[in-house]
C-alpha cells in the first residue's frame, strides 16, 4: 500500500508526494477511516516530513490511519504506521493530549497503547513540539530502529526477488494471517500455476512455509521473519 517517490526530500517534493499519497490513501478508505483521513492531518503530515519521509524516500508500507481492533474490542486508530517493521506513529499536541483530556480519554489512551503491545506494534509517539525544535532527534529514533532490523540483511540475500514475490511478501504482511493460494492469485491477478510458482520459490529462498501437517494437504502459507528483513535490507 506504498509508492516510491524517488530520492530528494526538499520541501517543494514533498509537497507535492504527500498530497499524491493523501489521494492514494483516502481513495482505498472508506467508513470511519475514510472520516479520519478528511480531517485536519496537520500533525501526521508533519510526523511523515520530518521523521518518516527523510529516511524512507518512500511511502512504501506506510498506511495512514491503521485501523485496529483494541482489546476492548473498539476500534482504534494509529496515524502513521509502517507496516514493515510494523511501528505506530503519532503525533501528540500538549494542549489537545495532555492540557484538556478527559479521565476517559486518559483511559481509552491507555487502552489504544495496551493494544498495539498485545498486537505486537512498537508504538512511537512524538509531540508536536518535538517535531518543530528537535526534528534531527525525531529522525535519529527511526533510523536507529532502521538500523537494528536491517544490520544483519544486506549480506544475507545473493539473489533479487522477482516482482511477483515483492508483491506477495508485501501483500501477505498486509493480510496479518496465513496466506492461500486464492489470496497469491488475487494479488498477482494470475492464474494457478503461477500463483503456486511464487509460492514455492518463496518457500525454497527460506521466505515463506506451508502450515499444516504431512498427511495434510497445504492450502496455507505463511511468511518467515526473514521476508520483512528483506523488504528492509533491499529498499
């Protein structure tokens, strides 16, 4: 659900990315995500200028306005989240997050940040602040995180992988379940036997295994730790 954008991030480009990227976002939304992204995203335009943007020179695997289901079974919202590594970010005002919040806003905060750690995200918050006087720290967090997931990638992977594979890792982390054969053929808008091609070079390059048992017959697949290194290591 991303777009490569090249590789200068001057202010003018980003500009005119951003708004490109709104479009993107707000065409494939609907509901109460669809609300979300007509709203007032001066503060996730400024998270993806000043942290996400810089050191991505992409949007790739970058979703505004996640939505997730809490543990309180309320659906919550995360503003910027990068599906690869899988991190919330968010950008917090003082006097909307801290001068005049309610007791139960106080909890339901609370909640949304149990329920990222239960779903395994890493939630990163930024104040606005932050961003305005501090934006070379904002930066340096997402970059060391860059550089804890991705420092044992680059030397790993001899051989590129095709697009359909890309296409398949990246479509599988979106699902955040096991993949099927319909859901390779969806994606790739092919037919069988390709869609069982992708799968089985993927399985031989250590990438994805079937889940099942031997005397089962495999209709599911599921993507190894090692395919979201790759998206990271060969960006």
């Amino acid at each position: 659900m991303g777009m490569g954008m090249g590789t200068t991030a001057g202010s003018g480009l980003f500009d005119e990315t951003f708004e490109r990227f709104l479009a993107i976002q707000r065409d494939s939304a609907s509901g109460q995500r669809l609300e979300m992204l007509n709203r007032n995203l001066e503060g996730t335009r400024k998270l993806l200028e000043v942290v996400v943007w810089p050191a991505l020179q992409s949007y790739d695997g970058v979703i505004l306005e996640q939505e997730m289901v809490g543990s309180n079974g309320v659906k919550i919202y995360i503003d910027v989240y990068y599906e690869p590594l899988e991190i919330a970010f968010e950008c917090d005002g003082f006097v909307v997050h801290a001068e005049k919040i309610t007791r139960d806003r106080f909890d339901f905060e609370k909640t949304r940040i149990r329920s990222m750690g239960l779903s395994q995200v890493l939630y990163m918050p930024f104040s606005r602040d932050q961003l305005d006087k501090q934006p070379d720290m904002c930066r340096r967090v997402f970059y060391e995180i860059i550089g804890k997931y991705s420092s044992v990638s680059g030397s790993r992977f001899m051989e590129e992988l095709t697009v359909y594979e890309r296409e398949v890792i990246r479509y599988g982390f979106h699902l955040k379940r096991a993949i099927r054969l319909e859901d390779v053929k969806y994606c790739l808008k092919c037919d069988y036997r390709r869609a069982y091609n992708v799968i089985t070079r993927l399985i031989e390059k250590n990438l994805m295994k079937a889940v099942g048992t031997s005397t089962q017959r495999v209709h599911k697949y599921e993507l190894l730790p090692l395919a979201k290194e790759y998206l990271l290591g060969r960006r």
